[in-house]
C-alpha cells in the first residue's frame, strides 16, 4: 500500500485522521465499541459487572453528549443503567466540580456509573478522585486496561470486528505512548548522592545506576507530563549515562514502589516513575563543556551520542530544530 502522511505525521490506523485530543480518543473509542461487541462487552464488565447479555444486546452508545450541565465525554445506555465516561490524556482526572455535575443524569436512568479514563493508575485514581458522588459510583478505568482488554480480545475475532480492533489497537498505542517511538529527543537531568526524604537504601544516583529507574514529581515545577522516550543523567561535570525509558507510570508515593524511603511531604505525592533499559553507547562520560548547574535539558539523541560536549550536543539539537 502506499505510504499516507497527515502535517508529516504517518497515519497508521483511520483514527489518526482524528487527531489526539480527549474527543478524539473518545470517538475512536466510542466507534469501535459500536462495532466490536466483544468489546463493548469487556469494558462494561469492568465497570458495572451486573449487565446481562440482554443488557449489551440493547446497549447503545453516543459520544459529546449536551446536556443541561455541559458535555459528556461518552455515554452508554443500558436497559436502566447509565454509564458516563469522562476521559482524559496523560495522567489527569476529571474533578470533583465535573463527575458531580453528571451525577444526577445517572440518578435519573436508575443506575449505573460515572467512569474516569486516563492513563493513571487505579492507586492515583484512589487518591485523587472521590469512590462516588452523590450516591453514584465513580470507577477508573485506564487506557492500559482498554488494550488489555483489546489485546485478548482480537485474537478470536474475524471480518469487520477484527479489523476495527487493530485499527483501534494501533491508534491507542500510539497516542497513549504520546511520544511516537522514533522521537529521539532526550531528557538531560542532574542526579547527586542525597536519598529521597533523607533515607532508604539508595541514592538518586544509585535508583538509575543500580535500579534503572528513575522518577521526579508529577504535575509540579515544570517537570514533563508526557514521558521521554530516551534519557540522560549528569554529575560532576558530564554526562555519565544515557537510557531509552521502557515504561512510564504516576504514583501517588514513591512509597507505593519503594517502601524503605521515609514518608515525607516530598516523596508522599503524585511522582512519574520511569523504568530504564540498558546503558546506551558511549560508556565514557561527556563533558558538559559549559556550566548547567541543575538545569534539565533537552537534546537530541544522536547529537548527545556523537558530540565532544554537552554544549555542543545542545547547539546541534538547536540548529538541527530551527531547520525542521
């Protein structure tokens, strides 16, 4: 087939004609649900497991719902029941104010649930959403679990059902990832040889050189809410470690990972957590050629990997950007 591109970007699945805003992933969701049964099946099992087959039979489903309190993300009704999706990118949650004001739609039909979708843990959901508002229910759902889901479902399916799953399978993967996995721009950090909240059995420095992880606040002081694809990690002067980042997650605590370090106001909040691959080339520390402090950078890969210094490594990625 030949190769289609949309604003230089290769479109891989339909839905990527979408875009990648919250309305977006709700249609394309939304979509695929009315044409996958299997689908629509599991995610509501997830959330209001007392649906009969009768239920799904006569569900129906409709995404931008106007109402009398503002829009609804994604809506499915069921015989008597009422589910209402509120879905986000990254790692936020829809507020208080939000799942209250869809509360007495839900009250209205009977039953059912107010659902939050996005990419945060059930453990962050718990900590910052409420488990129900005004008598209704409210239930995370993650965008991990919507794959979950369509990745053992689509084995079995055939024709057109099968095919909407791929396409959706293809498009989640890449917008939930946010980063597309050839984006080799990199995330350039200080680490020291203090420990978080003053204790535990690792440095900063040991968590990347001996756990390959590494981790830094959530939502707060300018630190990145999508996660890098690649990683690089200074002290005394150069660059001493270079890493591609495998997963990335948000915790409520770095105590939720690692119970040894001491519960402060520091480490007892919101936290992106990032688990490393292996050490990339070169092994030999670069110099920083300049004096960043404690900046945190970004460069690019390729110009940090075959550069004498950092500095330069950074004027490269510079020019390199301003000619894209």
């Amino acid at each position: 087939m030949a190769a289609l591109t949309r604003h230089g970007t290769p479109v891989a699945s339909v839905f990527d004609l979408l875009g990648a805003t919250e309305n977006d992933l709700t249609a394309a969701l939304g979509f695929t649900l009315a044409r996958a049964p299997a689908l629509l099946e599991a995610v509501v099992r997830r959330v209001f497991p007392g649906a009969t087959a009768a239920d799904l039979d006569a569900a129906s489903l409709a995404v931008e719902v106007r109402g009398e309190v503002g829009r609804t993300d994604l809506e499915i009704t069921l015989p008597g029941a009422l589910l209402i999706v509120e879905a986000k990118r990254d790692w936020l949650l829809p507020t208080h104010a939000q799942l209250r004001a869809y509360a007495p739609r839900v009250r209205k039909r009977g039953d059912g649930a107010l659902i939050t979708l996005s990419q945060a843990s059930r453990e962050l959901a718990q900590l910052q959403t409420p488990s129900q508002v005004d008598g209704v229910p409210v239930i995370h759902v993650s965008w991990r679990d919507v794959l979950t889901d369509l990745r053992a479902i689509r084995v079995e399916r055939r024709g057109q059902e099968r095919l909407w799953l791929d396409q959706l399978n293809t498009y989640l993967r890449r917008v939930v990832h946010l980063r597309p996995v050839a984006d080799s721009w990199t995330y350039c950090v200080v680490l020291n040889d203090e420990r978080p909240g003053n204790g535990g059995d690792h440095t900063f420095r040991e968590f990347v050189t001996d756990e390959h992880a590494y981790f830094h606040p959530y939502g707060v002081g300018g630190w990145p809410t999508e996660p890098p694809n690649f990683m690089a990690f200074r002290w005394h002067g150069a660059v001493h470690r270079i890493h591609r980042v495998l997963r990335a997650d948000v915790l409520p605590s770095l105590l939720d990972r690692w119970p040894d370090i001491p519960a402060t106001a520091d480490t007892v909040r919101p936290h992106a957590v990032y688990d490393l691959g292996p050490q990339l080339p070169p092994t030999e520390p670069i110099p920083s050629g300049a004096s960043y402090r404690a900046s945190r950078l970004w460069v690019l890969l390729d110009q940090l990997q075959t550069a004498p210094t950092l500095a330069a490594a950074l004027a490269g990625s510079k020019s390199l950007a301003d000619t894209d």
